[in-house]
C-alpha cells in the first residue's frame, strides 16, 4: 500500500470505514486479477488527490471474505463509495480516474462548501 491508501480486513472494516467521519471509497480487490493490478494506480492517484477530503482503501477478498459476501462483491475490482456507513455508489471492473473522481465529488461537496 502506500501513504495513502491503507488495507483494511473484516475485522477492522466497521471501525475504518462505516464509522468514517468522512467518505471512504473502498477496493475490493484480490492479488491473482490482472484488472485489479491495472486499476492499482488510479487507485493511487484519486487517494493522493483526495487526501483530508475522503479515504481510500483496499479489501482483498481472497483473505478478508465476510465483508465481500457481506455486500455482495461477485466482480472484481469492485468500488463502494460509503458516506456515513452507507453504500452511496458502486462501480463493478476498471474505471478511470475521471469517474472516479466525479463519483467522490458528489458526497465531498458539502465538506468542502463548509
């Protein structure tokens, strides 16, 4: 991982991201899926970019899977954006930057308006 984005497992999943004061978008990832490897970067960027504002992680769902069964992870790389302990939005396969970024926007932009 890196400085900013962080693994997070079944047993830290609540406490991490459901009980987040901020949005937390979550990779569902796992080590043998090339496009989760691909996605990696992106993955990357948007964290950087959205560092203070939002949180990102990663779930490999090889090691971690009640919490991927738990929201019903069938596709990999999948991303839930969760915002106060819901699930606002999810994006099943490879993604951009952009969309990804747009996703974010739309549960950042109270925090930055205040």
């Amino acid at each position: 991982m890196s400085e900013h984005v962080t693994e997070v497992s079944d047993d830290n999943f609540e406490q991490d991201v459901l009980k987040s004061d901020r949005p937390v978008l979550v990779d569902f990832w796992a080590e043998w899926c090339a496009p989760c490897r691909m996605l990696a970067p992106t993955v990357e960027a948007v964290a950087e970019k959205y560092a203070g504002q939002a949180r990102v992680v990663k779930l490999n769902v090889d090691v971690n899977p009640s919490t991927s069964q738990r929201y019903g992870i069938k596709g990999i790389p999948t991303l839930i954006l969760f915002k106060g302990g819901v699930e606002e939005e999810r994006v099943v396969g490879a993604t951009s930057k952009d969309a990804i970024s747009r996703m974010i926007d739309k549960h950042t932009a109270a925090a930055k308006a205040g």
